[in-house]
C-alpha cells in the first residue's frame, strides 16, 4: 500500500467528517481509510465516502462523469455533490458509503448482478461529452510500471505478450466500437450494496468511465476464467446473466471468446505486469496466483489473439 502523505490523508478525513455531519445529526463519529492507493485515497466518515483523485485528473472530463453516474442511480452509484472540491491539488468527490462485496465468502459473489448492471450500462446511451474509457489506458501504465520496476525473470513473458496485441488494446490507437457507454474497470471490488447494508447492488468507481469497446468490462473474468482463477460454473453466471440481459458485446448465442480475446489478454498481461512490479520492487518471488498469470502471458505469447473479425472471415 502507498501512504498518503499525511496533510492530504488529514484534511480529506476532515472533509468526510463535515460532510457526514451535514448530512446526519445523529453521526457516530466513526472514520477509517478504504484505500490509499496511487490512483486515489478513500476515506469513510459514518455513511459518508471522501475520494481525493490521482494528481493530473482532467477536471472537465471527471465532472461528466459524475454527471453521468447522477443520472442513472439504478445502475451507478449516484455522487452526493455534482461537482468536485480541489484539495491539495487533487480534485476530491463525496459519496454514499455502500456495503461492498465480501472477498470472504467466494461464493457469494455478486456476478449475476454484476453482468445485469454491465449490460443496462452498455445499453444506455452515451452522452456526447463523455470522453473515452480509460481501461486501455490503464494496461499501459502498468507496463510502463513494469519497465520502470527493474530486471525481474517474469517480466519477459510479460512483454512478450503485450508486444502481440493490436495497437487499440495498448492504448496507442483509438478503441473500436466506441459508441458504447463503458466502465472501464469492472471487478468485484467495484459493487457495493446501497442503501447499504441490504439496498440493490450498484457499480462504483466512476474514474474510467467512457466511450469504448464493451468487452473490456467483460475482459477482466474471462482472463481469470482463462487463468483458471474463476470457476466454470462462476464465469458461465456471468456470462448467461450477461446474455440474457441483452448486452452488446458478445454474441446472443455461440463462442464469445472471439469478442473477448483481445481485450482477455490485454487485462491479463496488465495483471501479470502489476504483480511483477509489486515483486521486483519487494525483491520477492512471485506467489502462486501471480505465477499463474505470467504463465498464461506465456501461453498467450506463442498463439496470436482472435478477434471477432477473423472469426468471420
């Protein structure tokens, strides 16, 4: 975990806690931080959510998409003020506190709800100030990360993999298919439960959110489902839940995985380059989760992506 520094981690903790007292007389005062990471510090005050974004945040582009997400509080958690605050340089945003998934109980996890929400969010129409979805983005800061970390055995398959994929998936050409509203990030750690503890289930998180190719929300369990991190029976919920609420971006009916190769992959050599980094910076091995994804980078390395234009051919 990266630490905050501690004026920032202070002063947003002091924003949550008078935006918690506004809203509630009744407040008990109890305050913890969520993450402190270098994509932002989320701090919590009673049923109130302070989020300091990462240092360089277009406000422009951030203030659509909060815009965004108040418009459709059935499927994203709505923000409790439309505009952000700067603090310290960042600018920060308030939210509902929700009950997010629990990574103790597996087998409870949310993924029906989960592809609902994508679907209703890929079929929703984007509004045309909406900038692009970031998750391509993202991947190549992880291997710009991944480069920058130092010589470590693991990185080779790494790169390998990544040198495979088409220019769009690495962030260096415009995304195909860019008319669809798209998160951007989807894991299970972007749910929560609001009204919390037992409201409808909503997706949080809106610092990706943009115009793009859906099969990036769908990428990140298919490349676990590849790696053999998602069971079957977990991937084929999400992918029937998906289907039957009619989203976008993998056929109706036959093999999705020529829609969601490239996407799989490219989320896939992300994952691997963010635990090499974290290793090669610890001066540590990887673990047995991490080592299985290298190893499907490997895999991947030696077979050229599919993707739905040449399974039509």
């Amino acid at each position: 975990m990266n630490s905050a520094p501690g004026p920032l981690l202070a002063d947003l903790t002091a924003e949550a806690r008078a935006a918690a007292h506004t809203r509630s007389s009744a407040c008990p005062c109890g305050a913890a931080t969520l993450a402190d990471r270098p994509d932002g510090l989320v701090v919590r005050h009673a049923d109130t959510v302070a989020k300091a974004h990462p240092p360089g945040t277009d406000p422009a582009e951030l203030a659509a998409r909060l815009t965004l997400a108040a418009r459709h509080p059935g499927i994203l958690l709505p923000p409790l003020h439309p505009t952000p605050v700067a603090l310290h340089g960042r600018p920060v945003t308030f939210w509902p506190y929700g009950t997010p998934v629990d990574p103790g109980d597996p087998d409870a996890a949310p993924w029906e709800a989960a592809a609902v929400l994508l679907a209703r969010l890929h079929r929703t129409p984007a509004p045309a100030d909406l900038p692009a979805m970031r998750g391509p983005v993202k991947a190549a800061r992880a291997i710009a990360r991944l480069r920058e970390a130092g010589p470590h055995p693991a990185a080779a398959p790494v790169l390998r993999a990544w040198a495979t994929l088409p220019p769009w998936s690495r962030g260096e050409a415009p995304m195909p298919h860019t008319g669809t509203l798209c998160h951007g990030d989807l894991h299970l750690g972007q749910l929560v439960r609001h009204p919390a503890p037992a409201g409808p289930w909503l997706l949080i998180d809106v610092d990706d959110l943009g115009v793009g190719t859906p099969a990036w929300d769908l990428a990140r369990p298919a490349a676990w489902y590849a790696c053999g991190l998602l069971p079957p029976d977990a991937w084929d919920r999400f992918l029937t839940a998906y289907r039957q609420a009619g989203g976008p971006a993998v056929p109706a009916e036959g093999d999705p995985w020529p829609a969601l190769d490239v996407a799989a992959r490219a989320l896939t050599a992300q994952t691997a380059a963010r635990a090499v980094a974290k290793a090669a910076a610890a001066g540590r091995a990887l673990d047995e989760v991490e080592q299985s994804v290298v190893d499907a980078c490997d895999r991947m390395a030696a077979v050229p992506p599919q993707s739905a234009q040449d399974h039509a051919k």
